[in-house]
C-alpha cells in the first residue's frame, strides 16, 4: 500500500481520523506528535459511550504549543452544547470532575465565574438531526499534552464535560448556568504512550 492509498483508507473513517492522518505523516517524517483520547459516555449511565474525542500537540512557526481538538459525538439533543475541560479525571458521577480546568497563579475554576477565560474552555459543539450528532474540531494554545504548567496530565488529570445547554461564553459576568448548566456527558482524557 502507497502513501495516497494509506491516506485514503484513513480519511474515509469518521470523527477526528484527520488527526491520526497527520500523526502518521509526522511519525514518517520522523516527529512524534503528543497525543490523547477520550471516551464520550453518558453522565446518567457510564456503560453508555455516546463518543470520543482526540487532542494533538504540535509547536506552532513560534513555538508556542497548539493543541487540535477533535470531537464525534451522537446523542445530543439537536442545537449548541459547551464543551469544556475540567480539572479532574473522574466521570462518576460527572459532578466528580469539578470545575473548568484553570491551573494558572489566580485560579478561578467556578464554571459560571472566569468565564470564558478558564484554560479548559472550548467552542460549543452543535448536534444535528434525529441521532443528534455533534462534531467539534478546534485548536486551543491554553492546554498543552505535554508536560507543564498547562498540561492537563497532572496528579489528578483532566476529562471532558459536555452540557445540557449551550455556553453564551457569560457576556453580562458570572451568571448561573451561563456556561452550559447542567452536564450531560464526560470523558477522561488518556495521553496515548
């Protein structure tokens, strides 16, 4: 099997399998890019995966990391949810995962204060259809795969939260649920070794 063909086989999976596209190029080109995974499930039952998510880390022109974020999700009620990182790797129950990962010196993890301005805060992802399906691709520079003082592998990691509603990213300041409310869905976040 040829380059083209390896490419073509890879681009015709579904989610992020864009970003193991890029990973398997940048392995032959001799990098090793920094990865992780995470399994969407249910935050009203944990045997239930709804999805997955994968992050990439690579440097960008200046140096500074980017992170690519990549999201497949079904079972959404149709419309915007938030997305975040949170502080900490638990999912059951999903309040376990506490507030939105901000490691930095004046830390405020409160969902609806700091908002949006937490480390962990990503764009909403929009569900369509009768399955609610949902894809987020985004590229953030607050979190870092690696090892640091962004890095989401700390002593207690970091898991992914999908909620109820949208995030209106609080325009008029810390307002209850103004951050998505409710959480539907978590997963841990695992750095592929």
């Amino acid at each position: 099997m040829n380059n083209k063909q390896v490419t073509k086989s890879i681009l015709k999976g579904v989610g992020g399998t864009f970003l193991l596209m890029e990973s398997v190029i940048a392995f032959a080109a001799g990098g090793r890019p920094i990865t992780a995974t995470a399994d969407i499930q249910l935050c009203s039952d944990s045997d239930v995966v709804i999805g997955s998510a994968m992050l990439r880390e690579e440097k960008s022109d200046e140096g500074i990391k980017l992170v690519r974020v990549s999201m497949h999700v079904k079972g959404l009620k149709p419309g915007k949810h938030a997305v975040h990182i949170h502080e900490t790797a638990i999912c059951e129950p999903c309040k376990s995962a506490r507030g939105h990962f901000d490691p930095g010196p004046n830390s405020n993890s409160s969902p609806d204060g700091n908002h949006p301005f937490h480390s962990g805060d990503l764009i909403n992802i929009e569900a369509r259809g009768r399955r609610g399906v949902g894809n987020l691709q985004t590229v953030t520079t607050r979190i870092t795969l690696s090892d640091g003082p962004l890095g989401l592998f700390d002593d207690d990691g970091s898991a992914f939260i999908i909620h109820v509603n949208e995030d209106t990213y609080c325009p008029e300041g810390e307002k209850a649920g103004c951050a998505g409310g409710s959480r539907f869905a978590c997963g841990i976040i695992h750095r592929v070794e």
